[in-house]
C-alpha cells in the first residue's frame, strides 16, 4: 500500500458546469498545505458535463483532475456522490480531502469520512500542516470558543469554512493530467432520489451577493418594525435585509434571511446589526464583514465588542434620524 | 411505523457568555453549575418532525435515544411529554466523550439494539459543537440512505420525502426507508409539552444502558483529537457615535459612514 500523498480537492459547480467560488477558495486553502508538504493538488470533478471545465481547475492550480462525468451524477445526491468520491480517493490517495461547508459539502463529508474510516472535522478555516497531517480550527460553543483538531488517521477529512479563504486569480493554460473514473454504480437500484430544485425568489440583491447588509434582530419587535428596515435598502445602494435566528423564528420574516451558524455567512463591505444583541451563534455567521455597524439600545451587548462604529440608542429614534440625514447628504 | 429520534442533552446555550470558559489544561470548556440543562435545539425539532408523522400515521411509535453522562431526567424526557413513546439512555463518560464518529458508531450499536425501525431522524448539528456529522456518519454506519437539513418533510408511502436550503434555492430530496433524515429548525414551531404529556412522561421508564450492555464497543485510535481549545483575542476597537440624543447620535452615524466612504 503506498503512502498517502497529495491534497484532494472535492469542487462544486453550477448547473451550467462551471466552478463554484468555494472550489476556488478550497484552492487557496489548499496552497498553504501544498507548500509545507512538498506534495500536489488534485481535484474531484463530479458532475454532468464537467469535464469541459477541468482546465478551469488546473488554472487554479491543480495537477490532477478526476473527472466523473455522468447523467447520474447531474444533481448532487450523497448516495451517488459519496461512491463517486470514493472512487476518486481509491485512485488519489490523497493525504488530505477538502470540501467546502457547503449544504451538500457538509453533508458529504461524514459519509466519506465512515466509508474511508477516518476522521472528519467541519466548518474549519486556518488549516496548516504539523508533522505531515493537517491541523484546523473550527468554532464551537455557538461560536464562543476556537478548537485546533489533530486528524490522526489519513486521510485527514476537513470541510472549509465558506468565505475563509479569497478566491484565488486563476493563471491561464497551465498543464495537468485530466483522468476519467468510472464509479460501479446501479442507477436502477439507488435507494434514494433527487425530486426538483426551485430556485430562491429574491427581490432585489442576494444576501451573500450583497455589498452592505442590513440585518435586523429580535430586538426589532414585530414584523412591521421589521419591515422599516427595507426603507434603508432604498437609500442604501447594493444593499439587503437580513435577520438574525431569533428575528426570523419570530416571525417577523422568511427563514431565507437568516444569517448565523445555522444560516446564511456572509462577508460583506459592510454590515448594519440593528438591535440584535450579537450572540456567537450569529457572529458566526458575518464575523468576516469588513465593517459592522451596531445600533442597539442596550450599552451591553455584545454587539459593541464586534463593531467599528457602535451607537447605543432605541433603532426607532436612531435609524429615522440616519435615513434622514443620508438623503440629506445625498441631495 | 417506528422513528428513532437521538436527541442530546447540553448545557443551556441560552445561558449567559460568562457561564462558559475554557480550561487549558484539559483542553476542554467548563460550564457554571448555574447553568441548567437543556437538549440541544435541532433535536427538538427532530423530535417535533417525527411526531407530526405520528399525527398522521396510526400505529407509529416514536422511540427517542440519548447518549450522555449526566442525564437530567426532566430535561431527557421532554419529548416524552411532547408525545414520544419509550426512552433509551446510554449512560457513560467515555461513550459520551468520544469524537463524533465515535459517537455515531455507539448510537448505531444501540440502534441495533432496539431493534426495528423505518426512519431516524436527528437535529441537524448540536448547540454545543455545531459540527453536523453525527446523523449523517450513523447513517453511513448503518448503510442507510440520508437526507440533511430538512426544512420541510413529507411521508409518501415509503419514501420520505425533504427540502433542503441549497445555495440558489430549495431542493427537494427522498429516500426510501429505511432511512435518515436530520432536521433544522425551519421546519417550525415545536409544540409544547401538555400538562397531561408532563404527568405521563413522569411515569415512562427509561432503559439505561452502559458500555457493558451494549457489548464490546471497540477501542481505536481517535478519528480526531483536541490540539488545542482557546477563546479567540477580542481586538474590540469600536468607535461610539455619541450624540446629543438618540436621534443625534444616528446623525452624527451617517456623517460618519459617509465620511469613511463606507456607503
């Protein structure tokens, strides 16, 4: 049995085939890791009619792609994908698997990890190697604490944090060798099924996409309140509503605003937390903004101790006051 | 039909920050007494899914089984009295301490145990460590098919069929059983416990079992281990917009924002 070698990257695409952006951000993961050990990148290509894009993933800097290319793989499903990695990993042997904390990369993960009989850890960013095995951290205690995991067994398994790591720019025509893998398996007898997708309704800009976002918490009061916040989004360019876990189980909107461990991460230029206290469990979700923007009326919260700009105030006397002196300064 | 429901027992999350610190030389977080016991969110709602079924479906039997060291019985029993049918503990440290694909691998030892069943469903990540890899790895162990993140879920004869939160939108996934599915807290409100619920939970007898009743559980070397457990550096440096009022201080915000070119 030869030793294991190599970093295995597991890449997302989009229906129409191409890399999702956390395939690139698992690359920048993966580089770090690359250079402390000498070793190669390889991804896993897996899908229907992805293998027109696997120049895209030498580009960014894989020398291997594994290419699984199959009408039975055009949806993710973990009963499929999971035989699919596994087959890939028979061949690769690889050191290490990464796969992003996507929905479908976070569920993949355990499956492959059972099946390898081996470790995994999940939503885990400052990936490093230490006497040849990876080393990640990851949160826990909703976000209060950090834990470095040591991965004892190979491969060592990590799903990656999204929006850890910066895309990376991809060079142009680099060289690698594109292999076909056939996975043995019975489309006739699977025991489960992809049913449809529907796409998300969104009015205006995507949560993730958007460059400021305003997020609302259960300190907003009602679904009325909650609303007013849109009044921002109209003076506010390139900017979304949001919500924290508790705002949206009240109902004060859809549970599709959610941002926290549970829901939603996002990093955006800015983000307005307008009376939410700031619990881990919803830190964990924009503590990569570049700037946060607290308005809450109690001088506690924790909010205060994550923001650039903090004002300690009930939103209903502070945010009509700041609309009207937003377009005062528009005009 | 029966459901198996795993639930697991952690410190109230909703506790103050100051009730959790971390002890370095084990590598471990401690938790103040006053800090009361509660099951971890995402299982309640496992719990609530599996008893709508039981709404819908005559003759289901909703078996719940936990894994813990320290279980409070009023606190385990609470989806008893939401409607659940028979409680299974497993109590013991080292079970409960294990990484959780160990974890996993003792839940589907006591699975076998039990006995029959057609569908599993769990939270789907703990409020505690949030990893999200204990459902889907006892699935994998027990060679049953798995559905995560279930944001709706629907019984069509043999199949159960979810809705999952994917990045553009909603996709919809089933699984013939037996299967297994974990549960997020969009599926909605969990009931409540009915006085008459609290008073038959009261009189329900747990099966406890330890390591010995479930056989040799195999030793291996861990799947992963601690390195370190730290609480990050808080490099707070906000600056407070103070004005005159609360409506002054929103002013003096948007001069500032604007100022700093922020928006």
């Amino acid at each position: 049995m030869s030793q294991e070698n190599g970093i295995l990257i597991i890449a997302e695409s989009t229906q129409s085939g191409d890399l999702k952006p956390i395939t690139g951000e698992l690359f920048a993961a993966a580089s770090g890791l690359s250079e402390s050990l000498g070793e190669p990148i390889s991804v896993a290509l897996i899908g229907q009619g992805v293998s027109a894009k696997a120049q895209d993933a030498i580009n960014l800097g894989a020398s291997k792609v594994y290419v699984v290319d199959n009408s039975i793989f055009q949806n993710y499903l973990n009963e499929t994908y999971t035989e699919a990695v596994i087959s890939i990993a028979s061949q690769a042997n690889p050191r290490i698997i990464l796969m992003g904390h996507t929905p479908n990369g976070r569920e993949l993960g355990p499956s492959v990890a059972v099946r390898l009989e081996t470790g995994i850890a999940t939503d885990t960013s400052g990936l490093s190697i230490s006497d040849g095995k990876l080393e990640a951290t990851r949160s826990l205690t909703g976000g209060l604490f950090r834990q470095k995991t040591g991965f004892p067994k190979f491969p060592n398994i990590a799903t990656v944090h999204m929006k850890a790591y910066d895309v990376p720019e991809p060079s142009a025509g680099l060289t690698g060798e594109v292999i076909e893998v056939t996975v043995a398996i019975d489309a006739n007898n699977l025991r489960s099924k992809f049913v449809n997708h529907s796409e998300a309704v969104s009015e205006g800009i995507k949560i993730e996409d958007a460059k400021i976002i305003i997020c609302g918490g259960r300190g907003m009061g009602g679904k009325e309140e909650f609303d007013t916040l849109y009044d921002l989004t109209e003076v506010i360019a390139e900017s979304a509503v949001a919500a924290t876990r508790a705002a949206a189980d009240s109902e004060f909107c859809g549970q599709d605003l959610m941002i926290g461990i549970t829901g939603k991460v996002v990093s955006p230029e800015v983000y307005f937390a307008i009376a939410l206290s700031g619990a881990s469990q919803h830190m964990a979700g924009c503590s990569g903004s570049k700037n946060i923007i607290a308005i809450n009326k109690d001088p506690e919260a924790n909010i205060f101790k994550e923001s650039k700009y903090g004002v300690i105030g009930d939103y209903k006397d502070v945010v009509p006051a700041f609309l009207d002196e937003l377009k005062k300064l528009e005009g | 039909m029966r459901i198996i429901v795993t639930a697991k027992q952690v410190p109230d999350p909703e506790a103050p920050q100051s009730s959790f610190s971390v002890d370095s030389a084990t590598n471990t977080v401690l938790v103040a007494g006053s800090v009361p016991a509660a099951i971890s969110d995402m299982d309640s709602y496992a719990a609530e899914a599996a008893l709508r079924i039981k709404d819908e479906v005559a003759d289901t039997k909703v078996s719940v089984l936990s894994l813990g060291k320290d279980h409070v019985l009023d606190v385990i029993k609470r989806p008893l009295a939401m409607g659940a049918d028979e409680l299974f503990l497993i109590q013991d440290e080292d079970l409960a301490n294990g990484d959780a694909i160990a974890i996993a691998n003792t839940l589907a030892t006591a699975i076998k145990k039990i006995g029959e069943f057609d569908l599993i469903m769990c939270g789907r990540q703990s409020a505690d460590l949030d990893q999200g890899i204990v459902g889907t790895a006892l699935a994998a162990i027990l060679g049953i098919p798995v559905l995560t993140n279930a944001v709706g879920v629907r019984l069509n004869d043999d199949w159960i069929e979810i809705d999952r939160i994917v990045e553009d939108g909603i996709d919809t996934v089933a699984a013939k059983l037996p299967a297994l599915v974990t549960v997020s807290n969009e599926i909605g409100a969990v009931r409540y416990a009915t006085m008459r619920g609290i008073m038959a939970a009261r009189k329900v007898q747990p099966t406890i079992w330890g390591k010995e009743d479930l056989g040799v559980i195999e030793e291996t070397d861990p799947f992963t281990t601690v390195v370190d457990l730290f609480a990050p550096e808080n490099t707070s440096n906000v600056e407070m917009l103070e004005g005159e009022s609360a409506a002054d201080s929103g002013r003096l915000l948007a001069q500032k924002l604007r100022e700093e070119r922020l928006i």
